[in-house]
C-alpha cells in the first residue's frame, strides 16, 4: 500500500533543503559582515575640523582629538557643542553604514518578516 502525504524518503523537499542552506550561508554572510563594521572606523568633524570624532562600526567611541585653537576658557559652551556635534555624525555614519550593509544582506527585506 502507497503512503500518502510527507515527501520521499522522509526528508525535506529540495526546495526547502535549498532554502535553508541559503539561509545559512546568509546567516554567515551577515556575522562576517557584522565583524568587518564592528572594527571599521568612522570619523567626523566639527567646528571646522576643531574637534574631530572616531568611533567604531559597534558604535563605541575610539577618540576624540580637539585643535589647541578650539580651546577658549572663556567659551567651554562652544567646545562641549563641537564635540557633541562630531561624536552625533560619527555615530551617525556608522549607522547608515550597518543599515546599509543589512539592506544589502537582506535584498531589502529589511528586519520585520510577516509572520
């Protein structure tokens, strides 16, 4: 008597098969690619190059190098806004830079599966 129902040999179909390597090899492609950003560096400037912002792609801050010009006692206001304004862009740059590299790993799809 014929079974009815399951697959062949009681393993998943081909496609699925395929499916899950592909999603594998992704998984891997994303952990690799995580990797790389988390050491890359991205700097940004403020105050005309015054204060100047390093942070790594894992969003942690690796330096920050202020123009012995920039520095005015009488001023710190202006110094605390510089600094502020070159650690945001940074940060900001690493951002776009791992939202960029998951819409590329992702083909768009972006995080929300619909299920």
């Amino acid at each position: 008597m014929a079974k009815r129902g399951g697959f062949p040999g009681g393993g998943m179909p081909g496609n699925m098969g395929n499916l899950m390597k592909q999603a594998q090899r992704m998984q891997r492609q994303m952990e690799e690619s995580q990797k790389e950003l988390e050491t890359k560096e991205f700097t940004a400037k403020a105050g005309g190059g015054a204060v100047e912002a390093v942070v790594f792609g894992n969003k942690t801050l690796k330096s920050i190098t202020i123009s012995p010009d920039a520095v005015d006692p009488d001023d710190v206001e202006m110094l605390q806004d510089m600094i502020v304004a070159a650690v945001n862009e940074a940060m900001k740059q690493a951002e776009e830079e791992s939202g960029a590299m998951m819409n590329k790993m992702t083909g768009g799809l972006g995080g929300g599966f619909p299920f």
